[in-house]
C-alpha cells in the first residue's frame, strides 16, 4: 500500500567477551600481555605476590597498586603442578598450545609448561560484566544475558542497527566497550540467535561478522554440527554413526529421517537449525529456575578424616547460596546437594520444603539431610549445594510462625529413611 513502511529486517546480535576472565587479569597485570596465561586452579590471593616483590625489594614500597611492576619471572607457572584444578580459561596466546576450558591443569601443564598460572577473582569478573553490560544497554536496551561474558542484542529497531546489515552498531559497542573498559568483544550478527552465536566465532578475537540467510551454504554449512549450540558430544557421537560430520550433511537428512533416528522433537530442531531457522526472541528478563554453588577440592576428601574440613566448606556453601538468594531477591523451596566421588562418579539428592526460604540455616538443615541418603564409599572430589524452585521473596507465601522451628522433622517426614548402617554412620555427617 502507498505509504506503508516496509518491514525492518530482523537483526539480532550475539556478543562474546573475548576470553573474558583472562583478559580482565591483564587489566591487572599488562606486563602479561601476548603470554600464554591460564586463570584457574587454587585460589590464591595476589598479596603472595606482593609478599615475595616485599623480600625480593625491601627498599621500595609494594602494594595494590603496583601490580603491574611485578617482573613477569615472578609469577608462578604450570610446570610442575600437581593440584586438582580446572582451568577456566586461557589467553589466546595458550590456547594456541592445546590450552582450554574446562581442562585439567595439569593436563594444561604437559602442553603448556611455560603458562603463567593465575587464581580466579569471580568479584573482580562480575564488576567487569556488569559494566559492560550497561554500557551495551545504554545503546540497544532489548538486551538478553546468556552468562558473565556473552548476551544477545536486538538490533532491528534501534538507530543504526539496520546500516550496513548491523555493522555500524556492532562497531559502535565495540569501541564504547573498549573505550570504557579494556576489554575487547567480538560480535556476529544474523537473522536469528542460532546463527548469531555462530557468527560471533567466525572471526575470534576482536571482531564482527554478518550472517545473511544467503550466507548458509559458503559459510556455515561446511562447519562441524558441534558449532550448533545444542548439539553435545553424545548427538554428534550419534551423528558420526550415520556419516553425518558437517552443518551441510545435516542439512541434506529429511525432517522424517532425523525425528526417526533422533526423536519427534530433537530431531525437528535438528532439522531446522541445520537451515538456520529460529524463531527465538531477545528474552530481556528471565526468571531463574535455581541458584547453587559448588566447589572441587584440591585433594579428594575423606568423609570421616576429613569431616571439619567437610563441614566448613559445606556450611560456606549453603551460606553463598543464601547470599546470592537475598541478593537477587529471590526464595525457594528445593534444596539440593550434588557431589563426584574420587571415581568421578556424581550423585544427586534433593529435599522439597512445604514453605519458601533464602535462610542459610534452613537450607543447611534441608541439605545435610540429603547427605544421610547418599551411602559414602569413596572419598569425595566436588561438592555443590542447590535451590530450586525460586520465586520472588515478595511473591512467597509466608511460612507459618512455626515452620523453620520444625524444618527438621517436617523434612524427615517427606524422605524414606536410610538403613540403620548408613544412618548411624551419617548421622552427624559433615
């Protein structure tokens, strides 16, 4: 019709913090600059290092602020390690020797000996997200967040989002990131989620890449169905069985054939993802389903020689998941525990209260009887508390007056109880 505005084309982007924890150290630390430098393993606080420069150089002072003095030779590094760490991540520069997520760090230490090992700061990371994040807001306001380091953006009606197919205003928050922190980005922009995530690894670190619906055949078909996010080891592992190992073998399966072989559900989204089709929108705020906290050891634990050890981190635990409940506003009424045996067997148990809580002695109480469910053979390697089923606290009804005060057999009564044997051992577990 004569007038009418012709549709917007729709441009959604997904923003990727690079290497986002090891970056924000080198904010910290500059003279690491193009090293190989893994963030993970044991917490250990910078002062050590200060503590060391302090007897090296007694003659000039040696505080926070002068990190970046600190000669790279004084960090420590990965060869010889022998903790039970998990890297978390690693520069460019590591990951160039193998180095990567969720590794082993001394796994880590037979590819990247020289790697200067460095402790997490998750406070120092959630200031830096944070801050990013309202910088992006303040130029594109339908902002979803997927994670400390990666959000969707909605570009298609904000000034500029339609320039150059999203180009200009990927640019813009690029440069406002930088600008305001240090930090670097990369951004893809596409029609949809699915492909928007799949563009922003394209061109690592740093920058930003297009995806137009016509792109599909030259750029991601030729790409491994594991750059599908969604698709896991166990359905690439089923996909290799049937000869499928690229976006585009996929692609060429009927929708008939993949729901089959992979289920009425999976393997229509299969399908569809394989021709980049989502219809998913920018969620601005999504409600939590559950919040927990977890911890792997340093040495496996055992649950007798070890029990005060056990009971401080465990109690520690259920006080940060309450923390991070009163924080955020929130209540809930499932308090779970998760725990790996030295095996690295895991098991699971969780309680459902009849009233709401953020206290962290009720979430206390409620887990450690969940421990006296679980029979403890093997020492222990990780150990995680869970809430679920959360609401906002001032949604919540209230609990009556009496209700904390009889948490313990009002939860006893809701569980069968465990064999004489087990319970007797277990009955002031951790």
């Amino acid at each position: 019709m004569l007038g009418q505005t012709p549709a917007l084309m729709r441009r959604i982007a997904h923003l990727d913090m690079d290497a986002f924890y090891a970056s924000v150290e080198l904010l910290r630390y500059p003279q690491l600059k193009g090293l190989p430098v893994v963030i993970g393993g044991g917490r250990r606080p910078e002062d050590n290092l200060l503590a060391r420069m302090r007897h090296l150089q007694p003659e000039r002072e040696w505080d926070t602020s002068h990190l970046a003095d600190i000669p790279v030779d004084i960090f420590p590094r990965l060869d010889g390690y022998t903790g039970r760490g998990v890297i978390t991540t690693a520069t460019y520069a590591a990951r160039a020797f193998g180095v990567g997520s969720a590794m082993g760090v001394m796994k880590a230490a037979q590819l990247c000996p020289q790697a200067i090992l460095l402790p997490v700061d998750f406070e120092q990371y959630r200031h830096y997200s944070r801050r990013f994040k309202e910088i992006v807001r303040d130029i594109a306001p339908v902002v979803e967040d997927r994670g400390v380091d990666e959000i969707y953006i909605d570009f298609t009606h904000v000034p500029g989002g339609q320039r150059e197919d999203g180009r200009v205003l990927a640019r813009l928050i690029q440069k406002s990131i930088t600008d305001d922190t240090g930090l670097t980005c990369s951004i893809g922009v596409a029609p949809n989620k699915l492909l928007a995530k799949m563009a922003s690894e394209l061109n690592k670190p740093n920058g930003i890449s297009i995806l137009k619906p016509e792109d599909l055949q030259e750029k991601i078909w030729p790409l491994s169905c594991r750059k599908i996010n969604g698709i896991g080891p166990k359905a690439e592992a089923k996909l290799k069985v049937h000869g499928i190992h690229t976006i585009g073998e996929l692609a060429a399966c009927e929708r008939d054939w993949l729901t089959k072989h992979f289920g009425k559900s999976y393997g229509a989204w299969l399908f569809d993802a394989a021709h980049g089709v989502d219809e998913r929108p920018v969620v601005t705020e999504s409600e939590p389903v559950s919040m927990s906290r977890e911890t792997t050891f340093e040495k496996d634990l055992h649950v007798q020689h070890d029990r005060a050890a056990l009971g401080d981190i465990f109690t520690r635990l259920c006080q940060q998941v309450a923390t991070d409940l009163q924080r955020k506003g929130y209540v809930g009424k499932t308090i779970g525990i998760k725990l790996r045996f030295d095996n690295f067997q895991s098991v699971t148990r969780d309680n459902t209260l009849a009233f709401f809580t953020a206290d962290p002695l009720a979430i206390r109480q409620a887990a450690g009887q969940c421990l006296k469910r679980i029979e403890f053979k093997r020492r222990i390697r990780l150990l995680g508390v869970r809430v679920g089923s959360l609401v906002k606290a001032v949604d919540a009804p209230l609990p009556p007056s009496d209700t904390e005060k009889s948490l313990s057999s009002a939860i006893t009564a809701q569980e069968p109880t465990p064999s004489k044997e087990i319970s007797h051992e277990q009955a002031d577990l951790f």
